[in-house]
C-alpha cells in the first residue's frame, strides 16, 4: 500500500475528502444500474406468475383470496 | 453467418445466450472492478503536480471513455432499428440509454470533484464539459422520450432518430479540448505515439477502463434481457420461464 496509514490514507494530504466522495459516488451509482435490471427481471417474472396462477383458477387460491 | 444474424433476431435464443455470458462476464467484471478501484485508490503513488486528487482520474476517465463508446452502441443499434425494423437492435438501443446516463453523470461529477482542488471550481462552461453535459442529456432524453409515447412503436423511431442526430456531438466531444481553449487536459493515453502517464499509473487505468467496458456489457445484457420479457410477456417460452420461476 502506497499510505503508511489507515488515517494518512483517509485524509490523502488533505484531499481524501475529495477521492472519497467521487468513488463513493462511483461505487453507489455503479451499484444502481447493475441492481435495477435485475429487480425489474424479478418483478416481471413475479408478475407473470401470478397472473398464471389466476388464470388456472385453482380453488385453493380462491379459498386463500377470501 | 446470416443465420447468426437469424438468430441474434430470436428473442428467446437472446436472452438464453446472454444469460450464459452474464454467468461469467459479471464475476469477472465485479473481480476487476474491485481490483482496480483499490489499486487506484490504495496503491498507487500520487502525481507529483496534483497529489492525491488525481486518484480520482481512474473512475472520470473509464466512465467518460465508456460513456462515449455507449453512445457509439446506441447509435448503431438505433439505426439498424431504424432501417431494418429489428426488434432485438430497438431493445439494445433502449438498454443503452440508462447506463450511458449513468456512466455520464459519474464523469460529470467525478470531474466537478476533481475540479475543485485542481482548477480551484466546481464547474466551468468549457467546451469539454458542456458538450458531456449535451451528452448526458442525450441519453436522458432517449430514455423520457421513450415514456412520453403510448405508441411503443412511434416511440421507438422517435428515439432511434434521437440518437443518431445527437451522433453530432460525439466528435465535438472528442476535439473539444484541441478545438477551443479548455481547461481540460488533453488526452493523456494515445494509441499512437507515446503516452503522457507513467506505466504504474497506466496499468491501473487500463485496467479501469477494460472493468467499465465489462461493467457496460453486462448491464446492456442485463437490461435487455428484462426488456426482452417485458415485451415476450404473451409468449409461452416467457409463460414457461415464469412459472418455472414461482416453482
């Protein structure tokens, strides 16, 4: 590692403030766009599924809807 | 060959393949990611001019470079939607446009927090930053304009003429900082000639932009694949998949 310290490398010569902040930035949005396809795939097929299962009409599910 | 292309237009065939990529791109992806964000952050050593905030240049540059070549992508898959009707190049071109957004506005605000300890401001109307903010934008729009219409139809062509005139802004992005005076730095990795950056620096920023243009594949996958379902809903491979799904 290049800082000798856990605080030298927070504080970065008075611009950790800075470099912390743009990857954390970096790292929350990278971390939305490969999250919301998979919640939106999920939900879909969620979705789906359920309009199947209605469709079917099977009583225990009438029973459970009441 | 062309039954490759035959192919690329079969949704089910689509999804399944990009299924198996994404099983081994997006470790891979996560994998350089984590590695170069660390190594950029943690090991590197500081440039002598701007110390410890020039950090910073290995998320701005892969994203800015990324958010270009999406563009690029978006282009040309709204152009063979336009000209050949294919339904797979409208999804691509449609996926494009939030992770474009995305990996735009990371640049953006990476370079204003970058901007601050080196050029002393948040931001300039400089040629550079202006024509990524057009470009930002441009992606925006594609995605707005896509939920403005009723019409899936209309609103695809409407976008896929978007985002081949926004194609305008493209090189004005590229020769921005050589065409106007800019406080921008000109490009600092060449493909021909030597090379601005030290080799300690270059690896960790190669590896950066190798991690983003992963990083763009895999959402491009990710999202067409649940568009792909969106719009198969009434088809029995996708009636299938759901229902496996629930079991």
């Amino acid at each position: 590692m290049y800082f000798e310290s856990l605080e030298a490398a927070i504080a970065m010569d008075g611009h950790g403030g800075f470099v912390w902040a743009a990857y954390g930035i970096c790292v929350l949005v990278l971390f939305l766009i490969l999250l919301a396809p998979r919640r939106r795939q999920k939900k879909i097929l969620r979705r789906l599924a359920g309009e199947q299962k209605r469709q079917q009409g099977s009583p225990i599910t009438v029973e459970e809807g009441k | 060959m062309w039954s490759f292309f035959h192919k690329l237009g079969s949704p089910p065939w689509l999804y399944r393949i990009a299924g198996s990529i994404l099983r081994w791109l997006l470790p891979i992806t996560l994998l350089m990611l984590c590695v170069g964000l660390v190594w950029g952050l943690l090991f590197t050593a500081p440039d002598f001019r701007q110390g410890n905030s020039y950090r910073i240049i290995y998320i701005h540059v892969p994203a800015a470079v990324v958010a270009l070549a999406g563009y690029y992508v978006m282009a040309i898959a709204g152009g063979v939607s336009l000209i050949w009707k294919m339904k797979m190049a409208d999804v691509a071109m449609r996926a494009c446009a939030p992770i474009g957004a995305a990996l735009t506005f990371i640049a953006l605000v990476t370079g204003a927090i970058w901007g601050k300890p080196t050029w002393g401001t948040w931001w300039v109307w400089d040629a550079r930053i202006t024509s990524m903010l057009i470009l930002l934008f441009l992606y925006l729009g594609v995605v707005a304009l896509y939920e403005a219409y009723d019409n899936k139809e209309a609103a695809s062509k409407a976008c896929a003429v978007l985002t081949l005139v926004g194609t305008v802004n493209i090189p004005i992005i590229y020769k921005s900082v050589d065409w106007w005076y800019s406080l921008h730095q000109p490009a600092s990795i060449k493909f021909t000639g030597e090379s601005s950056i030290d080799p300690s620096m270059l690896y960790p920023l190669l590896l950066m932009i190798a991690a983003f243009y992963a990083l763009f594949t895999c959402c491009l996958l990710m999202n067409m694949r649940a568009d792909i379902l969106q719009r198969e809903a009434r088809t029995n491979w996708v009636r299938k998949l759901a229902l496996e799904y629930r079991a």
